[in-house]
C-alpha cells in the first residue's frame, strides 16, 4: 500500500467522481503528465479520459494479466549490499537521515538494531517489481527518509529491498495473494540473513508500514510468536497493518506470547494505528455495522496469511494503538501523554525538480508520478502549539480500530480527506522516537 496507496484505495472504494476529480484538480500540469506516465496512459487515451479523471485511479488500479506469465527477475541475494537500501551503516540519507536539533549517535554506538519493511512505491506494469527496478528511487527515499528514521537514534537501520507488490495487488484479491507471498518470500529471506550475520543478541525492532507492515505480521507467526527471539525484541511497529483485532484476541488468536501493545512501557509487543479523518472513521463504522460484507472494502483485499488462511478484517475492528496512550483498542491506561510535534515537510524540506514542494497534494502528486528529483533536504519539526488543540482530540475508534485525527489542515495532510495514512508517521515521529527509548530501557532493566 504505502500512504498513496491507501489513498487511492479509498479514493476508489468510496468516493464520488466529483471528490476525485476535485482532488485530481489540485495537481499541478506537470504533475498530472507524471500520473498519467506513471499509469501507461497514451496521449490519446488521457484526452478521452479528460471528462472523467476518475480513469486515472482506475487505470492505476487496472488488472496486470495472468500472474504466471509475468518475470519479476531473480530473488535478491541478502548477502550482497545491493540487496539492501541499509545495513546498519553510518548514513546521511533515507533511514539515516537526522532530524535538525535531534542526536544520532555513529551506528556503532547504538545500543539496538531495527529491521524495517517498507511501504508500497512501486506503481508500474507488474504483478511485483523486479529487484532491478528497486531504487534508490526518489519515492522509496522519501517513505524512508520520513519514516524509519525516527528509529535511528538509538537503532542501527537495516532496510531489505525486495519484489513488492504493485499497487493493483492490493485490489485484485487472487493475484494479490501470489504476490504477497513472493514478496513476503524476499523479506523472511533477508530477516534470517539478518538474525544470522548481524544480530548477535542484540536488542531488536521490528517496523513496517502499510504493505510491508502485511509481511511484518508474518515474520512474527514464523519467527517470533513461540521463540526464543521474543526475548530480545524491544517492541513490533507495525504501522497502518488493519490487523483483525481477532488474530490477538479470542478464540481464533494466533498470537498467544506477542502481544499487542497495552502500556508505554510493555516489550515484545504489537503497535499498530492508521490515521483518518473524523468523517472517514464514521464511514467505516456504519459499514462494520451494515451485514454487507462487501462493504468493508477500505483494508488490502489479499488480507492477513494465516497459516493457508487468508483473513480480513470483517464485522471486528483493526489493532488500533493510540500513539499518546499507547494503549490498543482500550485495552490500557487512557491518560494520554503530551503530543511532541510533527515532521515538516515543506518550507524548502522537501523539493523537486520544479523547486520547493509546496503542501501535501503536491507532494502526493509527484509521489504517485515518477516522482522526478524528489529529495528531502533536511527534517525539521512542527512544534506542538501549531495543532494542539487538534491533537488533543486523538482518540481509536472503538467500532473500527481507527485512530481518530483532525480533520487537518490541507497544507499538511493534503485536501482530500478519504484517509490520512500517509501521516502515521509524520503525526506522532516524535512520540514513537521517545518512546522507543522508554521500552529499549524496559527491556534492558528486565
């Protein structure tokens, strides 16, 4: 998925072709060329599509024809640094990047490690991206520039590249799944590359976001859920995951010793929470009400592997971790701690080849394109006065699982209001690096 992929997976599942074209209208020319490149869409094909952008998104979301027939290239070989985007170096860039004020002490000084799985960035003709096709590109960049990072003050950063899944694998269920598994097939592959050459005992994170956070869930059934590795991890940042809340909780768990996550301080457990806007949340509640079961179709449509089960979120909510809490789904304390400020991303942060980005749906815009020149320049923070008064309002849902924000300014979030799961991290970067440090310590003092 990745935070544009979920955006289009609701703009498609729920939204009227006046909200996409409205939010199509806020790109600018040169950004809508790089939609239309970036889906395949001919000169002539783009014109006829002019009275209805909602052919956009559609053709985004097309079916890529027989599975089987299609050549995703050899499986990466975790041995060789080009298999991986980091491991556990000294950087500068990506999962290195600093925040301005903030300290990242030399990687051989950090006291844990973190094995990150990335989002969805890859919108091209496959099923799955060939590894030769992997990067850096921009777009992976700025997902990990925005993301991991928040793990790097006290983690060295190991980050696999891999064949993932193409948008359009989250909509077509059958192919979806076959690519899932060839994906999951190259993280598991460079997680136990990883446990044999670098770990070493070492205190360990496990984090992900959005399709990576699908392959997160399963390296805890296969190599965490009933082993001994349990012991050494620090805490699982599976962010925008839509877990079945049923997988750890009640009669069909499969999780029994992870759990998920219940206090600021509790190790070994599961985090997990996806940004929406009040109205989203509220959409979402009346479908998990409604017996129509077709209607919940906002999660990945490949679901959760289970074993040779493939679950989905149906009539029960998500994992829903509140990020101020740190309580999933009420099940905790429910005094929430001071939000710490936001990631900004524009005033010079972010740019282009056009020059500064200037607010979210341009960012989104170059992002769901090739995404030409785009680079984060620095990181800096929105202090909290900015949108206290918002955030003191954060609260999961109970009926969905959602984590209930906003609504957002546009400037920040973007002007369209399906989801805001492209925020998980920029919302609460300063919240989840802090409280790192207090379970690292938890683990370390147990």
């Amino acid at each position: 998925m990745g935070s544009g992929a979920s955006a289009l997976q609701a703009e498609l599942a729920s939204a009227t072709t006046e909200q996409i074209t409205t939010a199509l209208a806020a790109l600018s020319p040169t950004e809508m060329e790089r939609v239309k490149a970036a889906v395949g869409m001919t000169a002539d094909a783009a014109a006829a599509g002019a009275a209805d952008e909602a052919a956009f998104w559609e053709a985004m979301c097309a079916h890529k024809g027989p599975y089987e027939e299609q050549d995703f290239g050899p499986a990466p070989d975790y041995s060789k640094p080009e298999a991986w985007f980091h491991y556990g170096e000294d950087g500068t860039t990506g999962a290195e990047q600093a925040v301005d004020g903030l300290e990242k002490p030399p990687a051989a000084e950090r006291p844990a490690d973190c094995f990150y799985i990335h989002e969805t960035s890859y919108y091209g003709d496959l099923w799955n991206q060939p590894l030769s096709e992997t990067g850096p590109d921009n777009t992976t960049n700025y997902y990990l520039a925005t993301g991991p990072s928040v793990f790097n003050g006290s983690c060295r950063m190991y980050v696999p590249r891999f064949r993932q899944v193409t948008l359009a694998g989250m909509m077509h269920a059958a192919e979806g799944r076959k690519g899932l598994d060839t994906a999951y097939a190259d993280v598991k592959s460079a997680f136990e590359h990883y446990l044999k050459e670098r770990n070493d005992g070492r205190p360990l994170v496990i984090a992900s976001h959005s399709q990576g956070s699908l392959y997160c869930m399963r390296l805890l059934q296969d190599c965490v859920e009933g082993k001994p590795l349990l012991k050494q991890v620090v805490a699982v940042y599976a962010i925008a995951a839509w877990v079945p809340l049923g997988m750890s909780e009640g009669e069909k768990a499969v999780f029994k010793d992870v759990k998920i996550c219940k206090a600021a301080d509790s190790v070994g457990c599961v985090i997990s929470y996806t940004c929406e806007c009040p109205d989203t949340v509220g959409t979402h509640r009346s479908k998990k009400e409604d017996p129509d079961k077709e209607q919940e179709d906002w999660y990945p449509q490949p679901g959760h592997k289970v074993g040779e089960e493939w679950r989905l979120a149906t009539a029960q909510p998500i994992v829903g971790t509140n990020p101020l809490t740190w309580s999933s789904n009420g099940m905790g304390p429910s005094e929430p701690e001071a939000w710490q400020g936001m990631l900004q991303m524009f005033k010079d942060n972010v740019t282009s080849d056009e020059g500064p980005v200037k607010d979210m749906d341009s960012l989104l815009g170059l992002m769901m394109g090739s995404g030409a020149g785009l680079k984060v320049n620095s990181l800096a923070k929105v202090e909290p006065t900015e949108l206290q008064s918002i955030m003191d309002k954060v609260k999961t849902d109970e009926k969905t699982g959602d984590l209930q924000v906003g609504p957002l300014p546009a400037e920040m979030a973007g002007s369209s209001d399906q989801t805001y799961e492209h925020m998980n991290f920029l919302l609460f970067y300063f919240n989840v690096r802090a409280n790192l440090l207090t379970r690292l310590k938890a683990l370390q003092g147990a």
